[in-house]
C-alpha cells in the first residue's frame, strides 16, 4: 500500500484545510495545517495573489523541511475594480495587527456595493507548492468563480464572503451549497484539480 505523502498547508484555515483534505484525500495525500508543525506566519506584503502565494509556500517549507502549499485568495468586486482583492482578509481592518473579522469584512463590501449598479464579483485563487524553501520551479495554479453580491447573508456553510456570494448556476449562495457541490464548482476547487493534476505530472504524486 502506497504510504500517504504529507503536504504542509501555509494557512491555520480551518475552513481551507477541510476543503484542502476533501478534495487531496483519494490522491493519498494528508495536507497539514501549518501551525501542527509549530510554523510562523509570513508576512503578506504584496499586492498580487501569486507573489503573497509563494512567500507563503516558502515560508512553510522553510520552517519544515518538507514539500509545502500555500494559497492566496480573495473576492473582488468588479464595480470596485481592485476591491477587496489582496486584502480580502482584513478588507475591515483600520490598524495594523488587527483580527480578522468575516462579519465585518462582509458588512464593508455590501456597504461599498450599495450604491452600484453592478454586484458582479468573482472569487480568485491563485495555488503554489514547492518541494524545497528554495524551489526554482513551483507549481503555479489558478482558478476563478463568478457570481454577485447580495446584501442579506444567506446559508450556513463556507467561511469569509460565501453568505453574499450569490452563485446563479444554482439559485443559492456559496454558504448554502454543500461541500460537494462547493468543491465541484468554486474557485478553490478547480485550482485544486489542477494542482492535483500537476503534483501527479511534475511530482509523480
């Protein structure tokens, strides 16, 4: 029997970790969170989901001396042309250092919205994994999920922007999509079959 292959997951998401583990579980891979293995966060300075990504990646292996994943995500909508992108996470943040805070996060994005015509957003993940701290070559994946912005939260599922994350495909909010039908559609999800695809291609995983 195939020995299962350990992955560091450069987050402390309890959210991400589950949907990480759902969807890596059949492959024979464990993803684990950073912060089993004692890892310090990163700092995440920059200003594009690709460069916070591998920072993080790096970081992690670093740290543990083993292959590591990191993702950089966030929701922009597109009446606020950058917003909240990159600093999706704290977008409700005034001071530095300050918790993150879903409700409030949520709250500032339908007030932003509100005076728009367009509610349009899409969610974006940008995955990276590196054998070493020092990989010359990371796997670099992406995907994207499209829908719009409602004012009322709806659902109990999913974690930071899914309750106001209106998914027309299916008349519901992301918060009120199972699991499986999460994964099979979300951002996260695709760009975890395509990371899955490359760890099999490049890694022989």
């Amino acid at each position: 029997m195939e020995q299962t292959k350990a992955l560091v997951l450069a987050s402390n998401n309890k959210g991400k970790l589950r949907e990480f583990n759902a969807l890596f579980g059949a492959a024979g891979v464990r993803v684990v969170a950073q912060g089993e293995l004692n890892v310090t966060e990163c700092e995440e300075p920059f200003e594009t989901f690709l460069e916070n990504a591998l920072a993080k990646a790096r970081n992690a292996s670093r740290q543990t001396g083993l292959p590591a994943m990191a993702d950089d995500s966030g929701i922009t909508a597109h009446a606020l042309v950058t917003e909240p992108g990159v600093h999706s996470a704290r977008y409700a943040c005034v001071r530095s250092g300050e918790a993150k805070d879903d409700a409030a996060n949520n709250a500032k994005l339908v007030s932003r919205l509100a005076d728009k015509a367009d509610k349009s957003a899409h969610y974006t993940c940008v995955l990276v994994a590196v054998r070493s701290s020092d990989d010359p070559d990371p796997i670099v994946v992406e995907g994207c999920w499209y829908g719009e912005i409602v004012a009322e939260p709806r659902g109990n599922g999913g974690f930071g922007y899914d309750p106001h994350f209106y998914v027309p495909a299916f008349g519901k909010t992301a918060a009120e999509l199972t699991a499986e039908e999460k994964n099979a559609v979300s951002h996260r999800g695709i760009a975890m079959r395509r990371l899955a695809e490359e760890l099999k291609e490049r890694w022989g995983w």
